[in-house]
C-alpha cells in the first residue's frame, strides 16, 4: 500500500512539473505583413477585412500581431509564422531576402494572392508559377464563374475535416520542384489569356492548382490563389475550418 501512494506521489509530481513546462512555454507569435498596401486587415472587422481569422488563430493558442514596417530579420525575430495577405506593392528585394531567410531558418509562410504581381518575386523564389488572369470556372459556380467550390483536394491535415472550400476571384499556381499541390479546380476552369473577357481558343482550360504547398530549407510555406477564403464575409462553416486548419498549421513548432 505504502509503496502504491509513494508511486502515485511520484507520479502527480511528474505530471505538475510537466504542466509547470507547458505552462511556461510562450505562446508562438504569428506576424501578419501589413506594410505592403494591404487593404484586408486583421485590426479592421469589416466584410472584407480578417479580424475573424485573427481570432481564429488566437483561439488556438497564438499571439497574433501586424506590423507595418519592411519586413527584415529584426522584424521576423522571434515569429513563429509570417502571413502576407493580399499585397497591392511587391516586396523590396532586401525584404525579399529576408523572408527567405527566416523560412530556410525553420519559419512557416503563409501567403494569399489578391493579384499577382506583388507576390510574383516572392513566387518565383520559391519556384512557382502564377497565371495572368483570375481564373473562371464552369463547374461547381457558386454565383459567377470567378465564384467557384474547390472539391478535389489532396490529403493533407490543411484539409482535415473539410471536403470543399470556396474561393473568390483566385489566380492559378503551379509548383515547381519545392512544392506541391494541395487543391484543384475541375477540368472545366479556365485562364482568360487573350483578355477579351470570354472563353475562346487561345484561353487555357484544364485543371488547375490554387493551393500549393512546399519546403525551403528548414522552413514550410503554404500559398493560396486567392485571399477572400479568409475574409469576415466569406468565413462560412467549410472556409472557417479551412481557417482552423492553417492556424494549427502556422503555430506548428
């Protein structure tokens, strides 16, 4: 009897000491970039804004900050996770540098295209390709061709618990040798190439890639075609959970 309460001392004095340890754990600090032109904000709670994934990812146990300052090893000292939503300017290249190097250091990136050009650089340093257009799509139309549900998903835990999404007005990517793809349009989407605004023979159709995910050194990045997946309005029950997933993904260690 003695020697099951001793054990059971033993035990109870592991268990707060490994409670005492978590407890003292700082929470991981996600960083948004705001110093881009970004309209989308996760201090502003209108329909467009991202105060609701702000709170999503705060509810998972993160401290979730924006800065608007350029983006510099100073600047990401200490981030566990940088996300770039939605840039109108396209990153200078000393800030480009510093990006990539706070990923090859091990840091997660996350970023959400409004239009391309202003990630084109960042892009095409982690090897992937964006199109000229949003893309359209004529299966799965929510309400206009550029407003479609992604259904052919890979498996990945960036899905888990999901079996669609909705994007709204997102451009196609494609990986190269350090990434992957994660989601698909049907075949029947397609990219205004020619830009007359209709589905002719000199427009790409076919499937097409609007999540991508990959490796660049000790890091991990996630990117998405489109940034409205994430915005207050369009937070309905699969795109949230779309949400909870990449806020597990971004607080990772």
């Amino acid at each position: 009897m003695k020697k099951t309460w001793r054990g059971f001392n033993i035990a109870l004095i592991i268990t707060l000491w490994a409670g005492i340890v978590s407890a003292g754990e700082p929470m991981p600090r996600i960083l948004f970039d705001q110093g881009h032109d970004q309209r989308f904000l996760i201090g502003e709670k209108g329909k467009l804004q991202l105060s609701k994934l702000a709170d999503i990812i705060r509810s998972q146990g993160a401290v979730v900050t924006a800065t608007s300052s350029p983006l510099s090893d100073d600047t990401l000292r200490g981030v566990a996770a940088l996300v770039i939503s939605g840039p109108f300017e396209t990153l200078q290249p000393e800030e480009l540098a510093a990006v990539v190097r706070f990923v090859e250091r091990g840091g997660h990136l996350a970023a959400m295209l409004h239009v391309g050009p202003p990630l084109a650089s960042l892009l095409d340093r982690l090897d992937i390709d964006h199109s000229n257009a949003v893309l359209h799509e004529r299966s799965n139309v929510i309400d206009k061709g550029t407003n479609f549900t992604v259904k052919d998903l890979s498996p990945n835990p960036l899905f888990a618990g999901i079996s669609r999404f909705s994007v709204y007005g997102g451009w196609a990517l494609k990986a190269g040798k350090n990434g992957a793809p994660l989601a698909h349009t049907s075949a029947e989407a397609w990219v205004d190439l020619d830009g007359d605004k209709a589905l002719s023979k000199n427009d790409a159709v076919g499937v097409f890639d609007v999540v991508v995910a990959g490796s660049l050194g000790a890091g991990r990045f996630i990117i998405f075609g489109d940034d409205a997946i994430f915005q207050n309005r369009y937070l309905d029950e699969n795109n949230r959970n779309l949400a909870a997933n990449l806020a597990a993904w971004l607080r990772e260690r």
